[in-house]
C-alpha cells in the first residue's frame, strides 16, 4: 500500500462521511458535505499525480481510482436529484451516469481485444471532469434555492453533460472499427 493508493481508498470511506453531512439536519450540512466532496476532489488529481511523480503506479489503484470516482460522483448525483427534483439537475445527472456505464462498458470489451488504449482517458475527458466536480463543489454547498450559484452550478453540469456526450462518442467512434468488425466475424 503506498500513498497514492491510500490516498484512493480514503476517497471510497469519505462517501458515507459525506451523505451523512448532506443530509444532518443543521444549517451547515450542505457546506460541510460540499467540502468533504471537494477534499474527495483533491485526492483524486493528488493521487493520480503522486503515483506519476513517485513512480507508485499499481494494478490495484489502476482499478480502484476510476471505481472510487464513479462511486462518489454517482452518490452526489443521486443525492441532487432528490434534493433539487427537477429537470435542470436530473437530465444532465441522467447523461452523465448513462455515459459512465456506457464508456466503462466500452473500456472493459476493448480491454479484451487488446485495445483498450484506443480509449484511454483523453484531455476532453479531464475538462469534462473539472466541470463536473466544480458543478457538484457548488450544488452541493447550496440549499436548492434558484439563486445565482445554484443556477451557476446547473449551468456547469448542463457543460459537464454536453462534454460528457461528446467525450462519449469521441471513444465510440475510435472503437468503431473495433465494434464493426467484431459484428462481421458473427
């Protein structure tokens, strides 16, 4: 175990922390569990960048670092929906985890045919990921009031969706040889 990896798992226990911030029953609940969020944030740029820097790259925070981030995007997703119940949160919210089943499904069949670098994460990837997680640091930390920062934060996740489709076919379409040919062979 070293400090990246550490770094990830910690990621994983902050998940409880952080629903039962959201939902404790005091005026600071949202910004405590938008800060345990946006710790959670920190994390995962700081241990991806302390695995490349130190050369502490394993199968097990290779594996364990995408889980971690669905995990805790998903729960905060999930946790806004029912909070704000309207279209403006659930549409993007619903493109968002479609495209993570999708992508990781994607990823996992082209693993198995020796090309899961076609897909590997690309730079739209990380842009779409930073308008997300700011999207959720700010929805999160606000009551669901239309005020100017939750109407900020749907204006960020409505980018982080639009990204996170575009991200989506990018990587559909570098499989597509891939998918085409694998339907011929059938």
């Amino acid at each position: 175990m070293n400090i990246p990896n550490l770094l990830t798992v910690l990621r994983v226990f902050l998940i409880p922390l952080f629903v039962i911030l959201f939902y404790l029953p005091v005026h600071w609940s949202y910004w405590t569990a938008s800060a345990v969020f946006a710790i959670a944030c920190a994390t995962d740029w700081l241990d991806g960048y302390l695995a490349r820097r130190l050369g502490q790259s394993t199968p097990f925070g290779a594996f364990l670092d995408p889980v971690a981030d669905k995990l805790i995007v998903a729960v905060a997703l999930v946790l806004l929906v029912q909070e704000h119940a309207n279209a403006w949160l659930t549409l993007p919210a619903v493109i968002i985890v479609g495209r993570e089943i999708v992508v990781s499904a994607l990823r996992e069949w082209m693993a198995e045919l020796g090309a899961r670098a076609q897909v590997a994460v690309s730079n739209l990837g990380k842009w779409k990921t930073a308008a997300q997680m700011l999207a959720l640091v700010i929805l999160l930390a606000n009551p669901p009031q239309m005020t100017f920062w939750v109407i900020s934060g749907y204006a960020l996740l409505i980018v982080a969706a639009a990204l996170t489709l575009w991200s989506m076919c990018t990587y559909l379409m570098a499989a597509w040889p891939h998918l085409m040919s694998a339907e011929k062979k059938k």
